[in-house]
C-alpha cells in the first residue's frame, strides 16, 4: 500500500513539472522513459535544447535536499545517454535538469545538474 502511494504521488508530481515546463515554453517529448540503466522522468525539448528531467517531490525542504544524490544523478545521466540518439538531433544542446516538488509552493527548476 505504502509503494502504491508512492507510486501515485511520484506520478502526480511528474504532472505538475510537465506541466510547469510546458508553461515555460516546453514541449514534453517522453515521460517515464526506462533503460537499463536506469529511468529519466521526463524528456522535453525547447528550441536546441533537450533536458532529460529528474522529478522529486518531498515533503519539506530538508528532504528535498537529500532526494538527488550523486548515486541517482549517474543513473539519470546513463538513461539520458541511452536515450539521447531517440529525441536528440544533430546540434542539440543536451543536459540533465531536476525539478522539486513541495507542498504549497511553486516547483523549482534546477538546470544542468550534472557535470559528469
């Protein structure tokens, strides 16, 4: 019951950043995309630009800030380098963005949070 929950609020989450990209003049190529090597919650595009997003939604700040370890940042960035021949073209700008999600307030987005 408890991943069930989890599962649902992960999903709902997803939603509300898809959504704030899109009012910031994103288009949503993908969402929920697995490899092997790991998943990317989102994949959206703006202009050259193609972000593979990692969404966390968390109670509080101070869970917010331990949602997005190194550990989970190498699995974003191997699912994106998977996927980036399926939505990059040639001369794309890519990068990995995360987006937090918490209670009464606005989603944050962080751009380009890896540097691998």
């Amino acid at each position: 019951m408890k991943r069930q929950l989890a599962e649902r609020g992960g999903r709902r989450a997803e939603s509300w950043a898809a959504l704030w990209l899109q009012l910031k003049g994103w288009a949503i190529l993908a969402r929920r995309v697995r490899t092997p090597r790991g998943e990317v919650d989102l994949v959206a595009r703006r202009g050259r630009t193609v972000a593979f997003v990692e969404v966390k939604a968390r109670a509080t700040e101070a869970d917010i800030a331990l949602s997005l370890d190194d550990y989970r940042l190498r699995r974003v960035a191997a699912a994106a380098e998977a996927l980036a021949p399926r939505f990059m073209r040639e001369g794309d700008d890519v990068r990995i963005d995360a987006i937090f999600i918490l209670p009464r307030r606005l989603p944050r987005h962080l751009e380009n949070v890896w540097h691998g």
